[in-house]
C-alpha cells in the first residue's frame, strides 16, 4: 500500500518494507507528522509498514489484498521505526 500511496504523488519507493526502511530520513516520535512512514520491527524484521495520519494514528493494510485501516499506535514503541520520505 505504502508505496502505491507514494508512487501515485510522483516519489518511487522500493516495494518491500525492507527497503523502503532506508529511504529518506530518521525523524524522532515527537516530530511525527502525518505522511510520515511507520515501520514495525518484528524479531529483527521491518515486516510492517503504515503511513501516519495523525501522531498516535496510521493507516495501513496490514496483508495484501486486505481492507485499508486506520488504527491508534504508540509512536514511542521499541519496535517502531519512523521515516519521511518526502
């Protein structure tokens, strides 16, 4: 989902949140800004990437072919990882 959200504003991102976890730069949970991309850290993985609409809330389609949500998260988590790419 994340990178069609991108690509259909003009900025490619990889396809893999493996990848897409090393574009752009590292932003602090305090500075949270929606657009921002939240990846999860799962046992050494970023399996999981979601776009901030708010700073406790983001968007996400957690599988493939699965309905788009939005959901609370804690943006200070360990295992939370927040990137902006544009």
């Amino acid at each position: 989902m994340v990178s069609s959200v991108y690509e259909a504003t003009g900025f490619v991102m990889p396809r893999t949140s493996e990848n897409q976890v090393n574009v752009g730069m590292a932003v602090d949970a305090g500075n949270l800004q929606p657009g921002d991309c939240v990846f999860f850290n799962k046992g050494g993985d970023y399996g999981h990437v979601a776009i901030a609409i708010s700073d406790h809330e983001i968007v996400e389609a957690p599988k493939r072919g699965t309905t788009v949500s939005v959901r609370s998260f804690d943006p200070y988590a360990s295992n939370v990882t927040i990137r902006r790419v544009a």
